[in-house]
C-alpha cells in the first residue's frame, strides 16, 4: 500500500511496530529491539507497562479533556502537587505543556513576563550556549546551539547562542577541570557585560548535554558559578532537564548533582514517559508570585495543557516511579552501564571517550584517541554504528551534528530506568558486534 505518511527520511523504509513490552520493542515481522535509549530518551520506565495503561484507562472512562480554562482537575492539581515534592526547593509551580519545544519556550516566555510586571521591560535576551538543543519550534530553535538543526532556518531565527557550553573531553590542553569550569561560567559572564545585564532576562543550559552532544557532563563548579552570576546580575536560570530530568541522571533533577537551584525547570521526554506527550515548565515562588501580583495572568498555554487524560498518566508514571525506586536504580545501573562502556572503549581505538551520568550515557568517535581527530565529514561514524546496531535489533540515539564539523560524532546509550544488570550486558553485547562492524 502505498504511504501518505511524512516520515524523518523520506527515501527510507521503516519497520513497522507492533508492541512493546520493558526494554523490548518488537516489529511487525517479529524482530525484537533491546531500547537502549527508550525511544528518544523517553520511554523511561519501559513500554506496556499494565498499572499505567489501567490508569489510563480510568481517566479516559471519567473525563478526558476538559479546557483549562474552564475546568482544573483532580489529575493536573495532583501532578502539579507532585512535582513540587520532587522538585528542588521554591521551584513549587507547575505549567503544563505538550513536549519539551514548547516548555523551553514557555519558560522563555515566563522569564521575559517576570522581567516586564517587576518594571525591567528591556529585559528579554536569554543567553544560551553553542552546543544546545532546546528544541524545534521558532523561540526554542533560537535559543539551540544545534548547528546541523539551525542550519536552514538561520533566517527566521531571532537569536544565536552567546557563549560555549564545557566539553571537557575537548578542553584546552594543560588546562585543570576546575579552571576549565570556572573558564567556561565565566564566558555568561563576559557575554553578559558586552549585552548588558539590562538586556538579559535569563541564561539557559542543558545540565547534561543531549542530542547536541551525547552526554557530556559539565565539571563540577560550573553550575556553582553560572548560579552566582544570575545572581550577581540579576537573571534568572531556566535549567532544561527536558532530558535529563526526572531520574534519568540518577537524581530526580539533574541540578541536584550541583546543589544549585535553577529558578524555571524544563521537562518533557520521561515526563509522559511514551504514554502521552506532555511536559512541564516548573517555576519559582517568586517567579509565580511576582506574575499573581501583577497582572495575575500568565501568557502562554496550549489547546491540551493540563489536560486530564495526560496529566493523569504522567502522575501514574511518577507514581511507578516511586513505588520502583527507578531514581536510586538508575544511579546503581547507570555506574555499571559507564563501566561497561568504558570497557568498549578500551577495546576499540575508535571510542574517544565513554561518559555520562546516571542512565544518560553516550560514547564519542574519533579517527585517531592520542589526538582526538574526528573522522571526515563524510565518514559519520556515530550514524554507521547506530545503523548497524539497528541492524542487530539495538536501538541508541544519535548525538552527532550538534557542532560545525565532525567533533562531536557521538551516540547516547539511555535504556530505560527499569533495565537490570543482567539486560545491560545484553545490550553492551549487542554495541559491541555493532562497534566491530563498522570500525
Ligand atoms: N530540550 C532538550 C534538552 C531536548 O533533548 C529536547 C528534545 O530532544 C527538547 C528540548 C525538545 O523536546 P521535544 O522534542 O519534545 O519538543
């Protein structure tokens, strides 16, 4: 039959999905995919989960939709409730959205309105970093260091990041970690005295960096001293844990792994977990505060915020959380994922490094380790691998692209948090015949 659907890639055939069952997807041929990075670093708690589909159920046989407007409901106040007990101090209020583009954008927006009812109306730059992704919509791609995914559409963009994001593996040579990091947090500073502070309503970062750059973790005390500078010169922080949030890292929120407390939280992608879109803008008491004694109005929201139905699942899904202990889990499981990484990369010259944090891992290709040379363009490494591991009925995610050139070709490994040990050699198992493939 032929198809009228717009896939990613227009010329190539894909599997068709039947269903999925834990860490297993498995097509219509019968073809079983281990999920080493739950879908789009999403499918957090596994597929066909049975207490999250009862749950869904019971919500859709009550009320589906009702329009925030007009209603609130039992789901969204509960959820909202939720993620005040999971959330870092003062961050005690959620708005609800529909995927990770439009809660980095929503936060935008929020910074800009907190700015404007306190009296600062020139206060609507937000700072971001090169090697970023924030997301596909016009105000989130803006704020996107993603050179591949900006690419195109530079013209309608409004904005560019103004400063560079650590790349440890990267760093200048001769250079400690922690000057390195204090480098690097000093670069929002610089950036901050060319715009003017008065100019900048907030910086926004990646705590780990995703899709634009396969796990790379900042060295410790960067996210201390980009906190000072906020503070210094009054910005506020949006912290975009849209894929590190919610256990991924082996903390609720990534941020924690810092001590630092951002003043908005992105989050989407582990949120709905693959059972319904939706994701989250958490924000401060201030923030909240300031914007109800103002005008009392927050502009922003879509047709399906809040809606029942979603809210519901993502409150079943942090409920399975809990009641699993899947945040601890991934820190255990994600400490012998890096480990067994780190032995491929010891086994094969073409893995620069294996890094990560938590179930948020990612491995990096080079054409020569002493030097850190990446391939030729043309060669895509990260892409060839990812193939062939498809190939092998194992799914990893593509983290290449995000800088201009080749550095970078790097794949991310993020099983869902439910994965045991024993499932984790089955998936190094699988990297490992991909990886001898192509190098
Ligand atoms: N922010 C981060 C850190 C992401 O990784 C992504 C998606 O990959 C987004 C935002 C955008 O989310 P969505 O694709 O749900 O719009």
């Amino acid at each position: 039959m032929r198809s009228h659907l717009i896939k990613p890639e227009l010329g190539k055939a894909y599997p068709l999905i039947d269903y999925g069952k834990g860490i297993y997807l498995y097509d219509a041929t019968g073809k079983r995919y281990v999920d080493g990075c739950s879908g789009a670093v999403s499918a957090n708690i596994g597929h066909g989960i049975t207490e999250i589909i009862e749950k869904m159920a019971e919500q859709a046989n009550r009320v589906s939709f009702a329009y925030r407007a007009q209603f609130t409901s039992e789901p969204a106040e509960a959820l909202a409730a939720k993620l005040a007990e999971w959330a870092p101090d003062r961050l005690n209020w959620s708005f609800f959205v529909n995927s990770g583009s439009e809660a980095t954008e929503t936060a935008q927006k929020m910074a800009i309105q907190y700015w404007q009812e306190k009296g600062f109306a020139r206060k609507t730059r937000i700072i971001s970093r090169w090697m970023s992704y924030h997301g596909i919509t016009q105000g989130a791609l803006s704020m996107s260091g993603h050179v591949l995914r900006r690419k195109r559409f530079v013209p309608i963009l409004n904005d560019y990041p103004a400063v560079s994001a650590p790349y440890p593996y990267r760093r200048p040579a001769g250079m400690s970690l922690e000057e390195y990091a204090v480098s690097c947090a000093n670069e929002l500073e610089q950036a901050l005295l060319r715009i003017g502070p008065e100019h900048v309503a907030a910086f926004i970062a990646e705590p780990v960096i995703g899709a634009a750059g396969g796990a790379v973790v900042p060295p410790d005390g960067y996210f201390q001293r980009i906190r000072e500078i906020c503070d210094q010169y009054d910005i506020l922080l949006i912290a975009d844990e849209v894929m590190t949030g919610l256990g991924r890292t082996g903390k609720k929120f990534a941020v924690e792994h810092w001590g630092i407390h951002p003043d908005l939280i992105a989050l989407g992608k582990g949120m709905g977990a693959g059972y319904t879109p939706i994701a989250a803008v958490l924000a401060s008491d201030d923030i909240v505060g300031t914007i109800a004694a103002g005008s009392g109005v927050i502009m922003g929201g879509h047709t399906y915020s809040a809606n029942p139905q979603s809210t519901a699942t993502a409150l079943a899904v942090l409920q399975y959380m809990e009641q699993h202990d899947l945040v601890s889990q991934a820190a255990a499981n994600g400490r012998y994922l890096l480990e067994r990484l780190q032995q491929l990369a010891a086994k094969y010259p073409l893995i620069g490094e294996a890094r990560g944090l938590g179930l948020l891992t990612g491995l990096e290709f080079v054409k020569n380790r002493p030097t850190k040379e990446p391939f030729a363009l043309s060669l895509g490494i990260g892409q060839r691998v990812l193939e062939a591991a498809f190939r092998r009925g194992l799914l990893i995610y593509p983290a290449f692209g995000g800088l201009d050139g080749m550095a970078g070709d790097a794949v991310i490994v993020a099983p869902p948090l439910i994965i045991t040990p024993e499932q984790i050699d089955e998936m190094i198992g699988l990297l490992d015949a991909a990886i001898a493939e192509v190098q």
